[in-house]
C-alpha cells in the first residue's frame, strides 16, 4: 500500500476507549467475516448466542476496552 495511514501504520493514532453496545454489531459482522472464519478457523456464533456472551461475559464486568485507530486524514475529536 502506498498509504501507510491505510493500514494502520505511520501517522496512523490509536485509542483505547469502553466497549459500547452500538459496537456489537461492527463485532458480529466481523466475526462473520469470511476472511476472519478462514483466518481463524472458529465457527462465528449466530446472533443470539454472540449477543448473550457479550452481555453476561465481558459487558457485565465492566471496564471492557478497544483499539481504535484513526489515519491522520480521518481524525476527529471523541
């Protein structure tokens, strides 16, 4: 890639902040990417199943955290 920003990389930032619920179904729908399945080799759980684990497994012990990187052309203020 000619943009490293692209890939995360130089003059790319990254934060941690809490896990939210609006964030479920970015993670679902990445869980259910066929690269991650094939990467992976974990079957993706169907909605319910991966909805109940986040609620009762890691949203109910707070503080959960995530990585968020933003290229130096996307910035903005959170």
């Amino acid at each position: 890639m000619s943009d490293p920003d692209a890939a995360g990389g130089a003059g790319a930032e990254v934060r941690l902040r809490p896990v939210e619920e609006s964030d479920l179904p970015v993670f679902l729908e990445q869980e259910h990417a066929p690269e991650a399945g094939r990467r992976s080799r974990f079957r993706p759980r169907p909605e319910a199943a991966f909805m109940a684990h986040w609620h009762t497994a890691i949203l109910a012990d707070p503080p959960r955290w995530c990585a968020r990187w933003w290229p130096a052309a996307r910035r903005r203020a959170t």
